[in-house]
C-alpha cells in the first residue's frame, strides 16, 4: 500500500500540487480511502475550495471528495449545507469567513462533501492545533488549492505529498525538471548555524551571522539593498538570514559579488522563488542554501493526464522522477481512487 503507512509517523499532512489540474483530489481521496480509521482518528479540511463537481474556472469535471465515516472535516457554513453525508456537528467556531462560519463535524455514513476551510497560513496553524487538543486527531490532513505551497510549509505540516503531472507540462523533460526542483528545494538541508534559535524568533530583515554569536542588521528588506552588496563582503566566508522571500535580485546579487563560502538561509522551502538556473549558478560558485525547518516529502503523485485531455506516459514520468529524487512516485489512478 504506496506511502500510506509512512504517514502514519506524522501528526500533520498537506497535500499539495503544483499546478491546477495535477490530481491532488485523487491523492487526498486516495489517502482518505486507505487510512486505518480503526486505529487513528482523521480530520481534514482545505486552504481552499475542493470537492466542487465543475471546475469554475476551466468548467471540467473534478473528482470530488469522499468521506467514511468517523472522519473528522472541517467546512465553511455555506458548504457544510450543501453535504451528502451524514455528519454530527462537534463545533462551530465564531470566526466570520468569506463563506460563513466555520463547521466541525463528524462523518456517520460514508458520502461526498466539499472542503472550504481556513483560509491564511495563521488560521490554518490554529486550525490544525485545535483539531489535535479538542477532538484528538491523531493525523490531520491540509487540501492545499491552486498551485499554492504555504501549506506544505513546516511551521503548518510535517509532512507533504506533492502532486503533478500533464497539467504542468505536456513536455517530459520540463515536466521532470519543474517537478525535481521543487523536491530539491523541499529536501534542503537544515542549516547547522549556532543562531537558530534566534532566527526563529526574527520576522523581518536581512541579517548577517558572526561566529561569536553577533546578529547585524543588513537590510530591512531586500527592496533596499543596493546592487553592489557595499558593506556586505569582507573577504570572508559568512551567512546571511533572509527573514522573507527569497527572489532572484538577492541571489543573483550574491552571486556576481563573491566567489566565497556563502551560507543563505531561509525559515523553510516556501520562501523560495528562485529560478532553477539562478539556484544553480550561486551553487555553482560556491553558495550553500539552507532551511531552518523542513518537512517530510512522503511522495509525489503523478496525474498523466492534461485538461485538454492529452495523455503522457504515466511509468516514464514515476521512473524519471523517482530515479531523479530518490522520492517515491506513483501515478495513483492505477491504485483505485
């Protein structure tokens, strides 16, 4: 039973994709349809809408989300109307959403439902918080939407399926390429650097790191460094704590400057928006990038098939990838959703 099992290590899992379209309601119907509930307690939700029968956007069909019962799903009032379940309401919280209240209930029978849960990054910590000390959910599980990764973030999950496919690429070499990246990325390493703990604790800024413990201010934010990095480089192997995104402008600034040891390091894979060949010419010259917290990627999902309907070859792409990742791949189609 692929990755099923693994996940039972875990308190918290996002399911993510990296593209619309990329099969991450079959993985999450998958892992819904697979999970021994005779043994844990399940709860779920999403950062987005999901289980919609009509894809709003592309007007497609879209497989939709199925329950068993004893499982725990949190939706908004609007949506928690329009179940085909039998649920028992456990709580409705105060907080005011786009779509109403947000309903707790749990699954009597087996049915279908659509998923509109937390909608930021905060709500859906305090979300996953209180399904774990209120209703004692062994495993809770995060729908992410669209091609957002902030739910696979580490300060939210602990561990991650990542889904892709045709919809990202109907080329095999970029779609391989795109798909390896973002597993890269999400397998950095942690850093090793003795201000962690202060790190953590920082939520603005770009700073550098001395070996006796000093922490100095570089920069506010990365809007006000200039292109000449001036103050920056002492000839010196150094680390540098980028407390928000980043982009291409630092990196790329880093790189043309020093042909040194540079350490920089960011709070998680989500706060990445480098291009692949950026990335790979700071590595080049010596640069090391690293995390201060990183989650699990359990596996990745592959879906072979394109909204146009084209079709790539399924065992290529999972044999590719796997062989580039060293991560698990599997086109879940060909395991029942």
């Amino acid at each position: 039973m692929p990755f099923i099992d693994e996940l039972l290590n875990y308190r918290s899992l996002s399911i993510v994709g990296l593209e619309k379209n990329t099969g991450k309601t079959e993985c999450l119907n998958y892992v819904l349809s697979r999970l021994p509930l005779e043994k844990i307690r399940v709860g779920v939700s999403s950062i987005g809408i999901d289980g919609e029968q009509v894809d709003q956007v592309t007007q497609s069909s879209k497989p939709e989300i199925l329950l068993r019962g004893g499982i725990i799903f949190t939706t908004s009032e609007k949506h928690y109307k329009e179940r085909r379940i039998v649920s028992e309401i456990l709580h409705i919280d105060e907080e005011e959403t786009s779509l109403g209240r947000l309903v707790t209930a749990m699954a009597v029978t087996k049915g279908k439902v659509l998923l509109s849960g937390p909608s930021t990054t905060a709500s859906l910590k305090r979300w996953i918080g209180t399904q774990h000390s209120r209703f004692t959910t062994n495993l809770t599980i995060v729908d992410g939407a669209l091609s957002r990764l902030s739910p696979a973030s580490p300060a939210v999950s602990e561990s991650m399926i990542l889904a892709t496919g045709a919809a990202l690429s109907l080329t095999y070499n970029e779609l391989i390429n795109k798909t390896s990246y973002i597993a890269e990325l999400i397998d950095l390493p942690i850093t090793k650097n003795s201000h962690t703990n202060t790190l953590n604790e920082i939520d603005k800024g770009i700073w550098r790191l001395y070996e006796n413990g000093d922490a100095e201010l570089l920069f506010e934010s990365a809007f006000m460094m200039s292109s000449s990095g001036s103050g920056i480089y002492k000839g010196e192997s150094m680390a540098i704590f980028i407390s928000g995104a980043l982009t291409d402008r630092v990196v790329n600034m880093f790189s043309r400057n020093v042909d040194t040891n540079i350490e920089l390091i960011v709070r998680d894979f989500t706060k990445i928006f480098v291009n692949q060949q950026v990335y790979r010419n700071f590595i080049k010259r010596g640069g090391k990038l690293t995390v201060l917290q990183k989650s699990k990627l359990i596996s990745i999902c592959v879906n072979p098939v394109s909204p146009t309907g084209y079709t790539l070859d399924s065992d290529r792409i999972c044999d590719e990838l796997q062989i580039k990742t060293g991560i698990k791949v599997y086109d879940i189609l060909k395991y029942g959703s």
